[in-house]
C-alpha cells in the first residue's frame, strides 16, 4: 500500500516537473537553507508562508493557552516550515471544514490538526507520510451506571448520548459501533468533556491520547472505560492539485523523523 503511494508520487512529481519544463507558474521555493541541488515547485497562498489550517481543540496535538498556540501539532509544523524554509502561519478553523478548506485552496495550505488518514478523506485531499499512531476511547463520569464491564452493552442502547467531535473518526466509531445510541456531535471538541460533565452526555469517544488529556487536566471527575486500538495514522492533508508540496512536505517528515525531532516531540506532549 506504501509502495502504490510511492508510486503515484513518483508519477506525480515527474508529470509536473515536466509540465514545469514548458513554463507552468508555480512559486519556486527553495527547499531549506543551502540545498543548492533540490528546488521545489509548489503553490502556497501567501507567498513565503506555510499556512496551517488547525482547530485548537485538542490537547496535546493543539491547543490555545493565553491565545497562543500550543502542542506537538503546533511544534511538527512549525519544524516542517523550517524545513521549508518558510514561515509558519496558523489559521484556526472547525475541524469538520479542515479538509474541504485544504481541498477548496485559497485559505490554507495544509491541514496539520490531528486528522486520521480515511479512505473518505483521500477523496478531496492528498495526506504525506503518516507522523503518528492514534486510537479511540471511551470516557465516562466515575460513579455512574457505565462500567468497563457493561460499555459495549450499556452505551449501545436507546437513549444513550454520546458526545463526538462534528465529522471526526470518533464520530464515525460511535455510530458504527453504538449504533443503537445517539452520537452527538460537537463542533469543538472540548465542548464534548463539558457537554458530559453537564449530564447532556453519557459518554465521549475521540482520540485516547486527548481523552487522556483532558481527564488530567481537566476532568478528574471522569474515567476512560474502553480503548481501542484503531492504529490511525495523523498526516498532514495537502490539496490535490499541490504534488510538489506534498512531496517537499514527504522529505521534511523523513529529515524530522531521521534527526529524531518526531520522536523528540512525541516524548515532550506524549510521553
Ligand atoms: N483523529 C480524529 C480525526 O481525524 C480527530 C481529530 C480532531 N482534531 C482536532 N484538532 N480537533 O477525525
């Protein structure tokens, strides 16, 4: 599967590096500082700059803290830019409008938010070599009727609410595993801890590394009663018609993996 990836790369790269050849107007960045050999080609929508599209709901990948943006999201980016040899600029947007916005141009280059590599998603967008490994879980508030124990029972039933980010995979997980119960989404993704806490939920399903979070930091008073390893894989989404930038964004995630950067980051916000 990596390979047929590779493969369509390669073919996507040479078919605009020809087209390149007869005088197509693409920004010619260079790629990092000094590489005399390497040019890359790619469309940005200010020049200069590496905007991000992200939704600064999800601690420990991105959040907001005194109006600056934080996490390992925030940092791989910002690393990614660097590679690039240009300016890290984040746009905040809702996370369900992330990958149209990457798909739609104009307004954001990449989306680096979090967002799971889906057979759907590659639909409208392209997604780089995967930098994280994710799975979903479940959380409650302690005390109540829903247990480890009786989760898969109890919550697929009638009535049941469980709270979900608008267009996310936890979304998607609710319903197809409790499809009994209602998934009720939430633009925002903190909304959904608070939504629970108020009693307007019974349960919350999203990535287990935020669920993590915001349980110890913010809700000690709920429990995570089931994990699943859905081994999803966050990208970074690229718009279709950007092979280039894909491809220059492919070669930044090798370096920052190679030079231990990655691994550094997920020490720092996941360890
Ligand atoms: N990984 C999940 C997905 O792709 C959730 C991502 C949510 N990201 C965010 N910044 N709120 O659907």
């Amino acid at each position: 599967m990596k390979m047929k990836k590779w493969g369509v790369l390669a073919v996507a790269g040479a078919l605009t590096a020809s087209l390149a050849l007869f005088g197509c107007s693409t920004t010619t960045a260079e790629e990092g500082a000094g590489d005399e050999a390497t040019e890359a080609s790619y469309t940005l929508v200010n020049e200069g700059k590496f905007t991000v599209g992200v939704s600064p709901d999800f601690p420990p990948f991105e959040n907001l803290v005194d109006g600056e943006y934080v996490g390992f999201d925030i940092e791989l980016s910002k690393a990614i830019a660097e590679e690039l040899g240009l300016e890290v600029e984040f746009k905040t947007l809702q996370f369900d409008g992330i990958p149209a916005a990457v798909a739609a141009g104009g307004q954001v280059d990449v989306g680096i938010t979090g967002l799971t590599i889906t057979p759907d998603r590659q639909e409208t967008v392209d997604f780089s070599d995967p930098y994280y490994i994710a799975d979903q879980s479940v959380a409650v508030m302690k005390g109540g009727e829903i247990t480890a124990d009786n989760v898969d029972d109890l919550l697929n039933t009638e009535g049941m609410v469980i709270a979900v980010q608008s267009g996310s995979t936890g979304e998607a997980y609710a319903q197809e595993n409790y499809s009994n119960a209602t998934a009720q989404a939430y633009g925002n993704a903190t909304d959904c801890f608070a939504a629970m806490q108020s009693g307007q939920a019974d349960a919350v399903c999203m990535d287990k590394a935020v669920v993590e979070q915001m349980l110890a930091e913010a809700y000690t008073d709920a429990e995570v009663v089931k994990q699943v390893a859905t081994g999803e894989e966050y990208a970074v989404a690229v718009s279709k018609d950007n092979p280039e930038l894909l491809a220059a964004i492919n070669e930044a995630i090798a370096t920052l993996t190679e030079d231990g950067t990655i691994e550094d980051l997920t020490a720092q916000f996941l360890g």
